[in-house]
C-alpha cells in the first residue's frame, strides 16, 4: 500500500516532527508540505534537520493544496483546523494535531478556548480501552494533547480497574521548551530558560485539564476532576508526568496493594508496543525515550497518604503529537501499527 500524505503547519515543530517520521514510512509518499507566514520558502532552511526533504519549497496552507492526497495531517494553531478539514474529501484521512476536535464538551471547549465548538473526532490514543476499534477505518482523527497524552498513559489503568478514587487527582507535568511552539517568545529564549524551571498555567487554568478529566472519566465511568500544573524545564523536548490518585478503600485494604496495583498496570501495558511499565525501582527519565514513540511508566504506592503516585516520561513532538498521529494512522488504513515508528531513544 503506497499513502500520498500532505503536512500543514510543516515549519513548526509538530509539523516538522509529522514530516521527520514520515520520511521513514516505508508506505508513504509526501505531498505537499503547506505553512502560512513561511511560504515559498525552502524546508530545509526552516527545518535543517529534515535532510531528504531539504530542497521542497513550503506552499501556502489551502485547500486546494491539501486536496486530492490520502491523508491530511493539520498541524495548525487551535482554531485554525476546522475550518480546513470541513472543505476536504469525507475520503480523506484528516489527522487533526490541533485541539479543534478532542473535547466532547461543547462548554468546556468555549470555557477554555474562547470559540465555537467544531465538534468532536476519535480520540487518537490508541492505548485507551476501546480506542484502536474506533480509529480502525476512521476518517477524522484528533490527536490529544502531549500533556494529556502522558497523564492519561500514567493513570488510566488505575482508573479503568476501579483501583483510584475520583474526585482528588493531582498531576504536575513538566515539558521542555518545543511543547510552547515555534514562535519567538522572550519567556523561552536560552538566557530566560537555561538553569531555570518555571510553573505556569496554575489553578486550573491550563487547556489541558478538560481533556485529562475526559479521558480519565471515559475510562471510570465516573466524573474525574483533576488539579493539573505544567511546569517549563530548561530542556528542548521531552515531558516528565508525576501524577497521583487517591486509592480505593477496597483496594487498600488489601494486603500488599502496592503489589496488586504493579499488576494492574504491568496488566494493562504487557501488549503495547509503545509503552513500558519499567522494573520496580527504575524510573523514567525524558532522555531515555527522546526522539523515541515510547512512554515509560513507574508507579509506587504511597501507604502514609493511601496514594498512587505514577511517573511517565514521554518526548512531547513524537509520542506526545506526530508518533501518536502516525500510530493512528497506520491503524485508520489497517497497516500494523508500528509501521514507521519503531526506532530507538537517542542516547546521550
């Protein structure tokens, strides 16, 4: 099977990283690669590291652009996706790396993001029950968040077991500097970011925390509410999740409920490719799975507290938003889901 993909938003981050993977897929062949301000410019003055794609001049993001391929990648600024994606070919595969189409909750999207509700795609986590038979065939497709995409991986086993108690979630995620984007911000140059870490987005306000309190209450059953803080760490990509949960009564009761919750997770993971429950007494480091589609999990019982306490480490560009797209991907068209994704961290 021979796919004719296009990218938009290619001269950002997320887009560049669509295109890096892509350039690997042994199924596919790239179209045409659009950004907006950067048109008629050469990809690899923008994205130097992109060597095979070097020479291709970036055509303005249009629908007749993005027309007539097999699959659409929209890597645009939220807000900016709908509009497109509702103008191509319901035969098309578009794959939505925006926040357009993720929530559920018409109220909450309008809360958080300011505009009218574009509706809701399959959620393009793979991992969460239920999930891969929805995206098999899907021609819509959103891509989740990299902060949910690592909160959701750390604790819906736990969740999904009736092991955690809803209503007191805690989840502090800390990302390197690419998760803000490309554009020049004085908060992320070297001389404000080097040596320092940062919180921001607290008390509830960050966009995320809707879409960690969906896919949490999907995978219960119940109303999940969640406290989430991002932090900013001095590192060019990567995301480091500590969240904690509540533990049930029934399961603290039991006499080794550290042992029973390892199961749990070492459980729900045991099949997927792309997500290791590390051995007790490893934990995560964003290195480790950097340039990678992986996520590595720790979890540890907190007995003085009764609290789970789960650490995920995943890179934000690629398992966080272009691995997640193209796993999804591969499962739409019925390829293996590995397909173009198997490569190794980088290490040092």
């Amino acid at each position: 099977m021979t796919i004719s993909v296009a990218v938009s938003g290619a001269s950002g981050y997320a887009g560049g990283e669509v295109l890096r993977l892509l350039a690997s897929h042994p199924n596919v062949t790239i179209g045409a690669i659009t950004a907006h301000s950067n048109a008629g410019e050469r990809l690899g003055a923008l994205a130097p590291n992109l060597h095979a794609l070097a020479n291709r001049v970036l055509v303005d993001t249009t629908v007749e652009n993005l027309s007539g391929h097999d699959v659409v990648f929209l890597a645009l600024p939220h807000g900016a996706s709908a509009a497109i994606a509702a103008q191509l070919s319901p035969d098309t595969l578009v794959i939505d790396a925006g926040a357009d189409h993720r929530l559920e909750d018409s109220t909450a999207w309008e809360k958080f993001y300011g505009s009218e509700h574009a509706g809701t795609w399959p959620y393009g986590l793979p991992e969460m029950p239920g999930h891969r038979e929805r995206l098999k065939g899907a021609k819509r497709i959103a891509v989740p968040g990299c902060y949910p995409t690592s909160s959701l991986l750390a604790l819906m086993p736990g969740f999904a077991a009736g092991a955690l108690m809803p209503d007191d979630v805690v989840i502090v995620a800390a990302s390197g500097t690419s998760g803000a984007g490309k554009a020049a911000k004085v908060n992320l140059i070297g001389s404000e970011v080097m040596g320092s870490m940062s919180p921001y987005g607290v008390g509830g306000l960050h966009r995320h925390t809707p879409e960690i309190e969906q896919g949490l209450s999907n995978a219960s059953g119940l109303d999940v509410q969640v406290s989430f803080t991002p932090t900013l760490a001095p590192m060019s990509r990567g995301i480091l999740t500590t969240a904690t949960a509540k533990v049930s009564a029934e399961f603290a009761a039991l006499e080794n409920p550290e042992a029973v919750l390892r199961e749990i997770w070492e459980k729900a993971y045991a099949d997927e490719p792309f997500v290791h429950v590390l051995p007790a007494g490893q934990w995560p480091a964003t290195k480790s799975v950097q340039g990678s589609n992986y996520a590595a999990i720790q979890i540890a019982y907190d007995s003085h507290v009764n609290r789970v306490v789960v650490c995920a480490a995943i890179d934000n560009l690629t398992k966080g938003t272009a691995g997640g797209a193209v796993q999804s991907m591969n499962i739409a068209l019925g390829l293996p889901e590995t397909t173009g994704l198997t490569f190794q961290g980088v290490a040092p």
